[in-house]
C-alpha cells in the first residue's frame, strides 16, 4: 500500500460527501416523503461516518508507528508528512466532536426551554393550547417520561374554523408519530462533521413537512381541505417569524406553495422512471463509496506504517 494511494483513499472519503448529498437531494424529490426522509438521512449518516472513520485513520498513525516499535522520530524521518497531517486530523475530529455535543446540548436546551415556558398550558389530550399573540404551532417532542404534545397559540386556533384545526392537529400529530425530530437531529448533527451535508438540512425539513402533510390529508380524507388548512395556518405561523427550529417542528417550515400544490395534486407514488432509478443508483454508489474508502483508509494507513517500519529497519 503505496502513501499515494493512502492519499486518494483519504482524498476519496472526504469528497465523496458531496456525490452522496447531491444524489439524495435527487433521489428525494423522485421519491414520496417517507422514503425520501429515510433517503437523505441515511446518506447523511453513512456519509458524517465515512469521514469521521477517514479522519480517525489519518489521526491514529502515531498510535500504529508506537505499536509497530518505531518512535515517532524515525517515522518522522522516513514519512515528514506523517506527524503533521495526523495532528491535523486529530485537531479537526476534536473541533467536528465539540460542535456536535454543542449542537445536541442545544437541542436538549430548547427542549426543556419549550417544556418548561408551556407548564401552564391548558392540556386537551396531547394538545397544549398556550396563550400569546403569535399564531403558532409546533410538534413538542417527549422529554423525560413526558409524551409528545402538539403546541398551538389560541392566536392560531383563532385563524383557522373547526375542520381546519383537525388538519392542524392531525399534521403535528403525524411529525410526533413519526418521530420526525429524531430525523431532524440527526441530519443537523451530521452536517457538524462534514460541510456537505449541510445542505440536507433544509431538504429533510421540507419532505417531513410533506410527510406530515400527507398523513393529516388522509386522516381527515380531503385533500383540499388539508391543502387550504395548511396554507392558511403556515402563513399565519409565518407572518410570527417561525423558522425551522430542529427538533420543534412547526407546520410553516419548508416552501408552502410547493407543499400546497402537492396536496392539490394526486396522491405521491414511488417512480419507475429511470430517471429516479439513476437516482437511486447515484446515491447507492455515493454512499457506498464513504464507507468502503473510509474503511481502507484505516487498513491502508496501517500497511503503509508496516512498510515504513521495514524501510526503517532496514528489511
């Protein structure tokens, strides 16, 4: 295993990112909501890995040279590159885990800001109904041994008739059902590793809100109602300054025209087109590619210590 080929295996789990977020933004607009969230935030996660586990094999090579008995100062000699580029390596995994932890510990603090600011909400069921001049709902996730509840300002309950908060409800019911801030956190996390997949976040919001929007047209059985319910509600929640808030998922996020003009239109299908079949493939090989090229790195890293240590000593 040649350094040059350490170099591209390397070169390769970092790049590829951008291949695998490229390619999920193509397989999910090709695919329903669902399957489109579990597109993106797997190539997300599998692609936050491929770096990580290629950052990892450049930041361990001291620690393979100590356990071949070489001391950094012969490996130093024979490899000059090889110190520095692991200090890199090991400066940018500890700055990638900071910002991760500070990113989780954010979501955990808005959980419990938003939990604690609805104590005194009027509880129906799962529904809070909060005071305040805002039109606003939003999908509360558990906390603790808390279920979910669904959030809504007696403003926005104002803005919508009887039928139009069955679909209000039933769309944040659908993101707590679904689980869907766990989506949301995850890809929020895994944009922290890598620059790329900082572009998902916003694609992931979109197709869960389509996701919740589908599941409260078919509980209330009419499409057209949800689409003027959801209209009206998201730009109330709009004209409030709601933007996408992570784990609080709120019916204004995401383009409502686009999400309007979906729900107008027939029920969402998976394509056969091959067009979405080259999407599925693109995004296949993307991901593929992060993990087998960050799986080498490791194995590559280590021959080429192996092949140093033989140089070194001279056999």
């Amino acid at each position: 295993m040649t350094l040059v080929l350490v170099l591209v295996l390397v070169l390769a789990a970092l790049v590829f990112p951008w291949a695998a977020a490229a390619a999920a933004r193509r397989m999910a607009s090709a695919l329903p909501p669902r399957e489109a969230c579990a597109a993106i935030t797997g190539a997300a996660v599998l692609a936050a890995a491929g770096t990580g586990a290629a950052l990892v094999g450049l930041a361990h090579v001291p620690f393979l040279a100590l356990f071949e008995g070489l001391s950094l100062a012969r490996v130093a000699a024979a490899w000059p590159a090889a110190l520095p580029v692991a200090g890199v390596a090991a400066a940018v995994l500890a700055a990638q885990l900071v910002l991760v932890a500070r990113r989780w510990s954010g979501h955990r603090s808005l959980l419990a800001r938003t939990w604690a600011d609805t104590a005194d909400a009027e509880a129906e069921g799962d529904l809070l109904v909060v005071t305040g001049e805002n039109p606003d709902a939003f999908a509360l996730p558990g906390r603790g041994l808390r279920a979910g509840r669904v959030v809504v300002t007696r403003a926005m309950l104002q803005v919508l008739n009887a039928r139009e908060r069955r679909v209000l409800v039933a769309h944040e019911r659908a993101h707590l059902a679904g689980r869907h801030h766990l989506l949301s956190v995850t890809v929020h996390l895994a944009a922290a590793v890598h620059p790329a997949l900082r572009v998902l976040g916003p694609v992931l919001d979109f197709h869960l809100e389509r996701w919740a929007d589908e599941s409260a047209a078919e509980a209330v059985g009419d499409r057209r109602l949800a689409a003027t319910a959801l209209a009206r509600a998201a730009l109330a929640g709009a004209s409030a300054g709601r933007a996408a808030r992570g784990p609080l998922l709120s019916v204004s996020t995401g383009p409502v025209p686009q999400r309007v003009q979906a729900l107008l239109g027939p029920l969402p299908t998976r394509p056969a087109a091959p067009s979405a079949q080259a999407a599925v493939a693109g995004l296949g090989l993307a991901v593929l590619a992060c993990t087998v090229s960050a799986a080498a790195v490791a194995y590559g890293l280590h021959e080429y210590v192996e092949l140093a240590s033989r140089a070194i000593r001279g056999h």
